[in-house]
C-alpha cells in the first residue's frame, strides 16, 4: 500500500459527521492505522528488527560470558539498548515514502500537523513498545532476568518517548543524502535518558519512582517541543 492509496482511502466517502470531527480523535486514529499499515507493507519491522533482537541478545549473552550474576546485572540495560539501535532502521521510514511520492500537500490537507505528528508517534510508540517487550521477553528467558512491574511501566513511557525522537529525526532528515549515518550520530546521545531511566527503574532493588518520573518529564518536554517544531519541520 503506498502513501497516496493509504491517504486516498481515508478521504473515501463516509456518513456524514459534524464540522471539524475528523480534525480530532477520528483523525489521529486512521492516521495511526495508515502509518501501522504503511510499516507493515513495507515489512522493514518483520524483516529487519526481529533478527536483529534476536543476535543482539543471543551475542550478548555469549559475550559477557556464563556468569548469571553478570548476565542479570546487565539484562535491564540490554533491552534499552536492543530497542534503541533498533529504532534506527524504523526511523529511515517516517517520512521517506511521503518525501519520495511528493505527499506532504496531500498530508497538510488532510488534517492538521498537530494530527499527523500525533498519528506518527502512536504508530512508532506500538511499534517500539512491541520491540522492547520481545527484546524484554527474549532476555528474561536467556539471560534469567524476570521482567519487574516497574520495567514494564518504564518500557511503556520509554516507548513514547523514543518515539517522539524517532519522529522529529526522521521527519527532519528525511531528504538527507546520509540520513543513515546522521540518524544514527543523533538518536543515540539523544535517547540516553530513555536507556539510562529504563534499565535503572527495572533493576531489582533500585527505586524506580525517580527514573519513572524521569522517563514520564523527558515525554512531557519530548511532546511539547515536538508539537510546537512539527508544524514547521512539514514546510520544509
């Protein structure tokens, strides 16, 4: 499905609704639906990001050697850091297919930026957050490290989270002749907090309100900046 079919569709006639309804909660869920679509037909998350969770993970295992007590100390940091360079192949694709097909117009007419930037980063959140729970589930098997209540919680804000950085690169270098590189050298440093408050709020024994709420200020700020560039980065 491409970029015009999916948007052509969404603008397909439909029963009759009050002014402006589509301009809200309506809108930002066919847009998210469009964007899960989009991924899924370009199949870069099925062929690409789970062998890649899956070396990184049987790697590591074998690279930090057959210590359990090892292996469960460095388990929380492991996922985050799975997930985040996993984010990178993802990122590539927020906003080629528009770039490439010339739909940014067609984009800005059918909602607002604000709905778009939301659509976006609902879909990355979904597909972030299903990379972290494999990458969570793999180590807890291999590695003998239990998922905690409060890793969880931490995977379901540092999903959003990296999202929204995911998004605002992908969006902002999408007409970069070396996107890949400059995706990598940008969303790594940007996205330390999320591993850095992830893997601690999910080791045993640490207190995981300070880094929850840590994890829960950087989406705070992450969205609010976003928002307010979003419009602007569509212009360009």
């Amino acid at each position: 499905m491409t970029p015009a079919r999916a948007l052509r569709a969404l603008r397909a006639p439909e029963a009759p609704v009050a002014p402006g309804a589509r301009r809200g909660l309506p809108l930002v869920v066919s847009l998210t639906g469009r964007e899960v679509a989009l991924e899924a037909a370009g199949r870069e998350l099925i062929t690409v990001v789970p062998p890649f969770v899956l070396a990184a993970v049987l790697l590591s295992g074998l690279g930090f050697g057959p210590r359990p007590d090892v292996l469960r100390t460095v388990a929380p940091a492991l996922s985050w850091l799975v997930v985040l360079f996993a984010a990178v192949p993802l990122a590539r694709g927020v906003a080629a297919a528009e770039r490439e097909e010339g739909c940014w117009n067609l984009m800005r007419a059918l909602g607002s930026p604000s709905a778009l930037f939301a659509g976006k980063v609902a879909a990355l959140t979904l597909w972030l957050a299903a990379t972290w729970g494999g990458a969570a589930v793999l180590v807890a098997a291999l590695l003998d490290a239990p998922m905690t209540a409060a890793g969880a919680l931490a995977g379901a804000l540092g999903a959003v989270g990296l999202a929204v950085l995911v998004v605002m690169f992908g969006v902002t270098l999408a007409g970069a002749q070396r996107r890949n590189g400059l995706l990598s050298v940008l969303l790594c440093p940007a996205a330390l907090p999320v591993l850095l408050a992830g893997a601690q709020a999910a080791t045993p024994g640490v207190d995981a309100r300070p880094w929850l709420g840590l994890l829960a200020a950087f989406d705070v700020i992450g969205l609010a900046v976003a928002w307010a560039m979003f419009p602007v980065l569509m212009e360009e």
